[in-house]
C-alpha cells in the first residue's frame, strides 16, 4: 500500500541513482503498490535496465529485458502489465508473498513468457498453473509454434522442461546449448519443426541455432541422426536455403516447393527421414538420367516403399542406377550387397538388367550375389534371364533350368537358346541339360 504520490520524477530517480538499498526499494514499491503503479518510478528503472545498469543485484533485470524484447514487435505492455511484471522481477527483494496473492489471475503472455525465462526451483509452481495455450497469443509465429507444440503434447504447462526449454533457447538468441540438448532429446525431427517455426521471422536466431547444432568448431557435438546428416551434407552451405528452411530440412520437412540445386537433392537421399528420401526420389524420376535399363522403375519402388532401404543404400541404389558401371568398381557394388539389401530389389534390378544394351558390373554382381544365397528363379525369371547381355547371367539362368518345377517349359526355353547362343561354356550348359531334361 506504498503511497507515491508526494514524490516528483526528480525525486525517484535521485532514490534508484542514490545506491541506498531503502531508496531504490522505495522506488520499487512505488511500481508494485496496490493503489497503482507510479508510472514515471516504471519508466526509470525499466530505462536504466535496458540500458545495461544493475543498480540492484536482487532484482531479476533478465524478467524485465525479455518483457521489453524486440521480438514482441509492437506488442506494449499495459500498467497493469508491467505491475504485475515488477512483482516477478523484485521476488527476491519484497518475498514471495506478492506472487502467492495473484493465484492464477490472468497474466499478459509477454509476461508470463519472461517468467518462464527465469523461474526456477520452488516457484516453477506458479508456471504450472498455466496452460501452454496461454502462449497462443503471442506476437506471430510464436503463438502458432506452441501451438503446433500441444498439437503433440496435448497437457502442457508452462512449468513444464519443453517449455522452458523452448523459451531458454529464444531468450539465449539460440545459443544456449545445454537448453538445446535437452529440447532435442525426444522426437527429434518434430522439435526441430517448432524451432523453424519459431525463428520463421527471426533469421538471425535461427541462423545461430544452425551453428551451434552444425558447426564442427563448436565444443559441444550434438549426437542425434538428423544433426549428424545435416554435418556430413554440409547443411551449413546449402545457398540456396534461408536459415529456417535449413532447420525444416534438418527436420525432414522442408517443403517440396523450395528449389534444390541437383548436389542437394543427392544429398537427401542419405537423410533419416523417409518422407524427405521420398521427395528426394520423386525429383530425382524428374531430374535425373539413368543409364541402368528401367532405373526409373526401380527408384520408383523406393518411393513407394522407403523402408526397403536404409539412407545410406537408398544413395548407394540412386549412383548405380545413374551408373551401373561404378568408378571404383565391382568392390563398392559388393560392399553395398553387404549391407543387407532387400532380394525383392536385387531380382527386380537383374531382371531390368536383361533388357538393357550392354552388360554392367552392377548386374553382373548381383547375379553372383544371389547366386550364393541360393536364389531358385522362377521359369519366367529364366526366360527373362537368358535374354541378358552378359555371359555370367545367361549361364546362370540356363544352369537354373534343371532345378525348375515346370521341366517342359525349362526345355523350351534351351532348345530356343540353343540357335542363338554363342558363348562356348554356355553351349555346352545347354546341351548338357537338355539332355537331362529329356
């Protein structure tokens, strides 16, 4: 019930310079008073806050600064407002017994937003007697961002870690790295949605988020599958991204409208997001030549069925269908093979592969592959087989023969090749089960 009314400007002002401890808290209780809020006590403490004085070590400056951000816009704070900002920020000077008396009166969300920023221990139960939708009605997007938030986390409260999470990593600027870790410790890719969207107006920030999650300088590594895509892709000089479709891109979410130079587009095919491999496939059937007979066919199977493969042999799959004759030769197409690829894929490339031109190492390999897994093609495997450019695989194929189940149709299918066959060893395949079949 502080009366303020007998002091003038000059007098308040000489109180918070003066450094007596009893005269700056005069000052202060000029603002919290219950009959009202001296106006000009408000604007000399708030002016001297921002100008970076701290004038008093127990009043909580940070409350105050992230009440007066910038990235509120024009958003203003009403007396009420700052009233009730100024009972938060001297807590530690007139006790707790202020806060306790507000119960859960309906608070400004700028304000409510600050308190987060700094309440900690004890008084974090003040904040769970808000819910997050509180926050919808902050300045855009960081209304729509949370959001978005309780889309998936139905119960929030603003005493709860995502939240003041959330709300350490925008006060920080984006730099606040322990917040950051610990944001992004579950569901990954959807957090890092709700960053893009917060930081959608605000480039700077998001900017330095991308260079405390990338940037291989940084003390502190972040360990988290799309982090450690976005380091080898080389994220960071993506030029033709800004820096929150970068953080949509990390997320798996960018949006299919943003243009990507083609060095990009191979690199999505590495990503762990499958719908993002997907979309990076689908340009790739627009884009991209591929020299392996029905390339496009096969990249299309992956489109529909992105868990046949994992990232690193999606890429892998993408090069040999370009070129199925690889620089570094039959051993990076034996490697891949060892990985574990799916067979339905491996039959489909080989049977592809016999209607081609000209034989290839890719082909010639998987045939092998399959070979000694003890793959039993079917009469219509072989007879698609036989018709392969490459020796090894018409061999192959006419070896098969005798282990078909329809032998009548095995035998048609050497007696054709026997007119047109020119290999020797195959000839002498040929022949020998033809005779085995009769």
């Amino acid at each position: 019930n502080f009366d303020s009314s007998g002091y003038s400007f000059q007098d308040l002002e000489a109180y918070w310079k003066s450094d007596i401890p009893s005269r700056m808290q005069d000052v202060l209780k000029a603002i919290v008073s219950s009959r009202g809020m001296n106006t000009d006590a408000e604007a000399i403490v708030s002016n001297s806050i921002l100008k970076g004085e701290d004038r008093m070590p127990d009043l909580d400056n940070a409350l105050i600064k992230t009440a007066y951000s910038s990235i509120w816009g024009k958003n203003t704070l009403t007396e009420r407002d700052k009233r009730m900002l100024y009972i938060f920020a001297s807590r530690k000077i007139f006790g707790n017994e202020l806060i306790q008396n507000i119960g859960t009166e309906k608070l400004n969300p700028i304000i409510l937003f600050s308190m987060v920023s700094t309440l900690r221990g004890s008084q974090n139960d003040v904040l769970k007697r808000y819910s997050v939708s509180e926050f919808f009605n902050l300045p855009e997007p960081i209304g729509s961002a949370f959001a978005k938030l309780s889309e998936t986390y139905p119960n929030l409260t603003l005493g709860d870690p995502i939240v003041k999470d959330l709300v350490s990593i925008m006060v920080s600027g984006g730099s606040d790295v322990a917040a950051l870790d610990h944001y992004l410790e579950e569901e990954t890719s959807f957090r890092l949605v709700i960053l893009a969207l917060l930081t959608s107006k605000m480039p700077v920030m998001a900017e330095k988020i991308l260079l405390v999650l990338l940037s291989p300088n940084t003390e502190h590594q972040f360990n988290y599958d799309v982090i450690n895509w976005g380091k080898k892709a080389e994220v960071l000089k993506m030029a033709e991204l800004d820096a929150t479709q970068k953080l949509f891109l990390l997320a798996g979410a960018l949006d299919s409208k943003v243009t990507l130079t083609p060095e990009t587009t191979v690199k999505l095919f590495m990503h762990p997001v499958e719908t993002i491999r997907q979309k990076a496939i689908a340009k790739s059937l627009d884009t991209m030549e591929f020299a392996h007979h029905d390339g496009k066919e096969i990249m299309r199977l992956i489109y529909d069925n992105p868990k046949l493969l994992d990232p690193s042999q999606t890429l892998r799959l993408a090069q040999f269908m370009e070129n199925p004759n690889p620089k570094a030769g039959a051993q990076v197409v034996q490697e891949w093979l060892g990985t574990g690829i799916d067979k339905t894929i491996l039959i489909k490339i080989l049977l592809a592969g016999a209607e081609g031109r000209e034989k290839n190492v890719l082909d010639f390999e998987i045939c092998r592959y399959l070979q000694t897994e003890g793959w039993l093609p079917t009469i219509s495997n072989i007879k698609q087989l036989v018709k392969s450019k490459d020796s090894y695989i018409r061999l192959f194929a006419y070896s098969e023969t005798v282990r078909a189940s329809d032998k009548k149709a095995a035998l048609a299918i050497l007696q054709a090749a026997k007119g047109i066959e020119k290999d020797e060893a195959a000839k002498k395949i040929i022949e020998t089960n033809i005779n085995v079949l009769k």
